[in-house]
C-alpha cells in the first residue's frame, strides 16, 4: 500500500470516528427522544369499541305458568355405548367441562318444574324397525324418546332418515323444535342440512363478523329484534359469539345483526337474520350463547328466559295422534331432571 492510500484509509477511518462519536454525545446530551407521532387510528379510538370486558350478571327467569313439560335436548355427541351420565354433557351433574354446556337454559326449566332429558345414543343401538301399528314412522332410540317429549332442543346434528321422519312427525303433532347451528360447523359448511329441509330452514354457509362495533372481538356480534314476539320481548340486544345466517321458507325473523355487520364469505354487508321462527320451529344461528359466560352479556339471559317459555308452551308429549302411541303409567327411558342435580364431595358424578 503506497503513501496516498494509507492516507485515504486514514481519512475514511478519523470520519467514521467523528460521526458515530457525534451521534452518541447526541444522545447522551439530548434533553429527551422526539415525541412519537400521534397514532390516528379509529379502530383504537372509537367509543363504541371501548368495550365493557367485565362479564353482567345473568338472571335468567321464566314468565311461563305451564304446567309441567318434558324437554328433550340432543347435545350432539357420537354414540359411546352408553354414557356414565349423559346429564353432564349439558352441564349437570358433574364438575367436568361439558360438551354442550347450556345450564343456564336447563336449570331455569328445572327450577320451573319441568323435566329436561339428555338424548345420548348408545353404540350397538338396534336398527330402525317398522313404526307403531304398521305405519311409516320408524322406532328409532330419539323417536322412542320423543314420544313423551313436548319439544325438542337440537344442534344441527346428523340424523338418519327414520330419525328425520320421527321429528317431522313430532313437529306435525304439535312439538316445539329448537335447531341451533354449531359454532364449529359456520366456518365449514352448514352441519344437518337434511334435518334443516325436513323443518323448512336454511343455514347459510360462513359467519357473521362486525369490526365497527362487537362485543369484546369482531366475532361477537350483536342482534336485535327484528319485530315483536315472546322470543324478543325484553331483549334490546343479544350477543351470539359465532353467529351463522339463517333463514326459513315461511315465517318470521326474530333477530337480525346490527348495522356493520358482515359476512365471511363475501366480505359484503349482510342483515340476514340470526334467528327465524316458523311455526313451532325456532331456528338460531348459534350454539355458544347459551353458555354460562355469555349468558351474562347484554341481554343473553333475557333471550334464554323466553327461548324457556316457547320450550314450554306446547304439550304435544309425542308427535301427530297415531304416530305414536303416548306412554301410559310406565316410566320415562333416559336420565330425567325435576331438580338441580347436585356434586358431591368427593368429585363423583351424582348423576352418574
């Protein structure tokens, strides 16, 4: 290396000292950092997204005076060879997590004087034989059951077509059917599209969200009344964690999302209803709202309380006259619930 290049060396190096020395002396001179840029971001300030993430206090309550009714609730669960306790797959009777926790729908019905049962199908069940008397209705485990039930709570599971024709048959006779979509099945496609023909009522593929106003995440939509009924008497608005549009042939709509609302197939805006009511047939778009935990927002215990007195306000105890033959003093199959069922002590299953 020559005389001239050892001084350009020299020059780049003494340059690089004196800047970096300069940066840091401003540093450590300077009276503080520059203010950070004002964040404008409506998502972060709006007031209507400022939520209130300390759960009410649910007061779940039935205005119904029917005299006792049976409710039949089909919590979706595969057939095991009997379960222990199929109470506890609905929240009662044991300390576990539930499969379909809805206790607070359950316990306000039992408080009330009326009987909730559990449809657990058991594995190696026999297969659907000829109906009563030579007709069509086929004697299935849930058609048995039926025929001393006077409404029929469901999520949307997968039955056969004896089992759809006894529901058809139940609802012909004057059951109430509660069909509600299961949260897991909105982001697929729509679960129990057969049984949905057989009651005349569609679920739309995808789900609703609202990232203008929710209730703790844009999943969580709010719903309000789309006209006067016992389903939204008292309910200014309902939240329904993951909520599917539904919609029916003939009938009404009880609740539609709020404006803002949109869905995930499309991205469009969409006020399809959330909840229709056709006949003794109540459609909902969601499962989860029945939960404990969200049966303290907004007006969820409201909604429950009369989802209750619409259970209760036929006593069809069985389908259409004839379809089958209404049981007489023999006891009722399957677990039946006229109080709430305590844990005991040492953590079993009092149901069991």
């Amino acid at each position: 290396m020559n005389h001239a290049e050892r001084l350009a060396v020299a020059f780049v190096a003494t340059l690089a000292v004196m800047v970096v020395g300069a940066t840091l002396a401003g540093f450590i001179t300077a009276d503080g950092a520059a203010p950070a840029p004002e964040i404008e971001n409506d998502h972060f300030t709006d007031e209507d997204l400022l939520h209130d993430d300390t759960p009410g206090e649910a007061d779940v309550t039935m205005s119904s005076n029917q005299p006792s009714r049976t409710v039949l609730v089909d919590p979706g669960v595969e057939a095991t060879g009997g379960a222990a306790s199929p109470l506890a797959l609905i929240g009662l009777g044991g300390s576990g997590v539930a499969d379909r926790d809805i206790r607070p729908l359950a316990n306000v019905l039992i408080e009330n004087g009326h009987e909730v049962r559990v449809h657990a199908p058991s594995a190696g069940a026999p297969a659907a034989g000829p109906g009563p008397s030579g007709q069509s209705g086929a004697e299935t485990q849930l058609g048995t059951k039926l025929e001393d039930a006077d409404a029929f709570v469901t999520f949307d599971s997968e039955y056969s077509a004896a089992e759809r024709e006894a529901i058809e048959s139940f609802v012909d006779g004057g059951g109430t059917v509660v069909s509600m979509t299961d949260p897991d099945e909105a982001f697929d496609q729509p679960g129990g599209a057969a049984l949905d023909s057989t009651l005349g009522v569609t679920t739309r593929p995808g789900y609703a969200y609202n990232l203008a106003e929710n209730d703790l995440n844009y999943q969580r939509v709010y719903a309000e009344p789309a006209g006067e009924s016992g389903l939204t008497e008292g309910v200014d608005r309902a939240v329904f964690p993951t909520a599917t549009p539904v919609g029916a042939a003939a009938g009404s709509e009880a609740f539609r999302p709020i404006e803002g609302t949109q869905l995930s197939t499309t991205r469009a805006p969409t006020d399809a209803p959330l909840v229709v009511r056709d006949g003794s047939v109540i459609k909902i778009g969601d499962a989860d709202f029945l939960s404990p935990e969200n049966a303290q927002r907004a007006d969820n215990d409201v909604l429950i309380g009369n989802l209750a007195d619409e259970l209760v306000a036929s006593g069809a105890a069985g389908a259409a006259p004839g379809a089958f033959p209404v049981g007489g003093d023999s006891p009722p199959e399957g677990p039946v619930v006229r109080e709430p069922p305590e844990t005991p002590a040492d953590g079993t299953d009092a149901a069991a």
